[in-house]
C-alpha cells in the first residue's frame, strides 16, 4: 500500500515576519546578520492559528504569534545563541556543528557519549583531545556521500546540508474506515521523547485530548533530565511506565495501544518491531491514528537514520547564512514545527474519520519551510528580545504515576 500525501487544512499566514521573529526570539537565538526565514514565520504561525482556532491557546501560551514554541526550549534551558564555535557554526545546545567538506556541507550531532565514542569508527582517527576539531579536520578533504554514509551505518546523524528538496509534509496511508471523533476526550498514547512528539502531546491535551505518557521503566525519555522543559510539555499528561526489557511488558504495551484512539511514537520502525509491535497491525483495527515522527521517513534505508531537531533541519536547507557558510536558525527548529506539524493532522484526521498510519518526518517539515532564497529581510532590533519561556509553566510528573489506574481502566494484568 503506497503513501499518499495528506493534504493539510493549514496555510502559511501574511504577516510581518521580521517582527515575529524578532520578538519570538529567534533572531537572538541565531548568528548575528542572518536573514529572517520568512517561510519558517509565516508556516509556524498558520500552524499555530490553525490549532488556535481549536483551542490550543499558543499564541497566549508562547507568544509571538505562537512562533514564540520555537525558543522555549532555549529560555527553559538557558541555552546560548547559535554561531561560530572554533570557526565552525555551533548549535545552541552545542552537539551538532555545520562542517565543510570537499564537495560542500556536512552536519553532523554527537550528542551522546555513544556517538562521540563513534568517531575513531566513523573517520578513522584517534581522540587524543576536543572532539570536534578532530572530526572538522578529518572531513574537510573527504566527499559529502562518504562521510554521511559512514556515519549513518555507525548510528550517528548526520547529513548533507539541503539534501532533502522541497517535500510534502506529511503521508499517510488509509488503512480502513472509522467514523470521526471529537478532540475532547479523545485518547492518546504518546510514546515519544525530547521534543516534536511531547510538544504535539501537550497541544492536542490543550484542545481537549487526554494524553498518557508512555514510558520504559529502566530508559524513561532523556529529556526529563530538562527539568522545567519537560514538565511544561508533559504537565497536562498521564504517566505509564512500563517493564519493556521483557515479555510481560511488551505485551501490557500492545494491549495499552489497542485501547487507545491515537498513538505518537519517534521509533525507527524496527523498535517498535522488536517489542512485538507492528503498527499497520494494530491500526487496522485500533487505535485510529497512528503517527511517527522520524527523522527522513518510515521507509527502506530511511527508516533507519538518525536525526535530530538541528541536523535535520540543516538536511532540510532550513538554514541561515553568513555570507558564504551555513549556519543554525534559532533552536533545533525542525523540532517544534513538526510537534505543531502532528497535533494539526491528528486534529484533522480524527475529524475527518477513517483509519490512518501517517509519517511526519522532520526533515521534510524542515524542506517545507525552507528559505526560497539567502533572502535580504534583517529583523529590526536584531537579537535584542531573548526567548521567553511560556506562560504555563507545567508540573512535574513522576514516572510511572499513572501506571496502576491506566492499566486497571482497560483491564491490563501483570502475569507476574
């Protein structure tokens, strides 16, 4: 069964885009001189408007026109501007660089122990110091296609700067018939981490949905090491967390997610697999919406990158310049439009009936908001406004919370 592309009932929004970056934060999040992304600005705000009109509330939540979602992250973090570390464009957060190669631009994230202990693997050189020197040096005469193909075979990300075009959005694949259903009380497992998923979890609980976090008891998602960040997404949610190191717990998840309406998960397919869960399978018959977020695609050789909200952002060409060389807009931006990208076509697809699988991959939302050139638009007040956080600052949710009240709700049991 082929993919079809989802028509989205969103549209980019007229408005004055230097002032909404400038005022949302995302000038002082990037290199100084850098143009405004227009398309990026007036794409976040449709989205925003869109899901608004349904009772999100992200224009009175984040600001800016709700372009504000793009720095929170940042504000909640303390993180600094992006911009020129040892010479090389730096991203907020400090783990993924833009790198030149003989051919053209790399990006690349190391940021875990694991992916900087990949590097001798993946380029063939001892680190006998700072890591990103050594791996600027090692790929500053090798082709682009090399050096992305062995780190995609070693499970790091990294990309090509623009190497995914203008792309649709969003797929999805009709897997039989169901009749519409309301957001208000609509049932979501959100088995996703760090940003896209978690954002779209907390928008659609704003219009209505109930949302349960679904958690691994011994590799709960990293990001509730972010403290404020993650309890500003996850303060509307439920929490289950789950033995899913063995059987008895695999299976208490597929149980879970045949009694839920809409699954998000940002698993490479094979996962999900491992844990005995196939999502065609389950979507036949229930829930009704199943959406992965992925990093460029479900499919074939895609299905199994890597990617982030930085690097996939880069991949997609949604990038700044200075003068000759690329470099980062604002935070891990392909992130928060693809978390407002999914709760918008989960909002449209349960209003529109029917059974959908549907691949949300970030580096075609990025390619979508690509700039249509370097562009010339400078904000006013350049850098002068810094992200702010949102005006609901959440609440903490212990992991594991929920899981005794979910499970007893559907009639799950431990066969322990």
């Amino acid at each position: 069964m082929s993919w079809e592309v989802v028509d989205p009932q969103w549209s980019d929004a007229d408005v004055d885009a230097a002032d909404l970056w400038a005022r949302s934060g995302g000038q002082w999040l990037t290199a100084p001189g850098v143009a405004v992304p227009v398309e990026l600005v007036r794409g976040a705000v449709g989205l925003a408007r869109c899901l608004d009109a349904q009772g999100a509330g992200l224009a009175d939540l984040v600001g800016a026109d709700g372009v504000g979602v793009i720095g929170e992250r940042a504000a909640a973090l303390g993180l600094s501007p992006s911009g020129p570390a040892t010479g090389r464009a730096a991203s907020c957060g400090g783990a993924s660089r833009i790198l030149p190669c003989a051919d053209g631009w790399v990006v690349a994230t190391l940021a875990r122990d694991d992916d900087i202990a990949a590097v001798p693997a993946w380029l063939g050189v001892d680190l006998g110091g700072p890591h990103w020197p050594i791996v600027e040096r090692a790929v500053a005469d090798r082709a682009c296609a090399e050096v992305v193909e062995q780190a995609t075979l070693l499970g790091l990300a990294c990309a090509r700067l623009g190497e995914v075009g203008e792309m649709h959005p969003v797929r999805g694949r009709r897997l039989g018939d169901a009749a519409p259903k309301p957001l208000e009380g609509l049932v979501v497992a959100n088995l996703s981490s760090l940003w896209a998923g978690p954002l779209a979890g907390d928008v659609l609980a704003r219009m209505g949905a109930r949302v349960v976090k679904v958690e691994s008891e011994y590799r709960p998602d990293g990001s509730r090491r972010a403290g404020r960040f993650f309890e500003a997404l996850h303060g509307r949610c439920e929490s289950v967390a789950l033995p899913l190191h063995t059987d008895d717990g695999c299976r208490q998840l597929g149980e879970l997610l045949s009694n839920v309406d809409v699954v998000i998960e940002g698993s490479r397919p094979r996962a999900l697999q491992q844990l005995g869960i196939d999502a065609v399978t389950l979507t036949e018959r229930h829930p009704q919406i199943w959406v992965s977020i992925t990093a460029y695609g479900r499919d074939g050789a895609a299905g199994h990158r890597v990617g982030f909200g930085d690097d996939t952002a880069v991949a997609g060409n949604l990038v700044g310049w200075v003068g000759e060389s690329p470099t980062f807009l604002a935070d891990a931006v392909a992130d928060p439009v693809t978390g407002l990208s999914v709760a918008a076509v989960i909002a449209q697809l349960a209003n529109g009936g029917g059974r959908w699988l549907v691949d949300v991959a970030l580096a075609h939302v990025a390619a979508s908001m690509s700039p249509r050139s370097n562009g010339t638009i400078i904000a006013a007040d350049q850098g002068s406004v810094r992200p702010k956080v949102r005006s609901d600052p959440g609440r903490p949710l212990p992991l594991g919370r929920d899981t005794a009240t979910v499970l007893d709700e559907f009639g799950i049991r431990s066969s322990t």
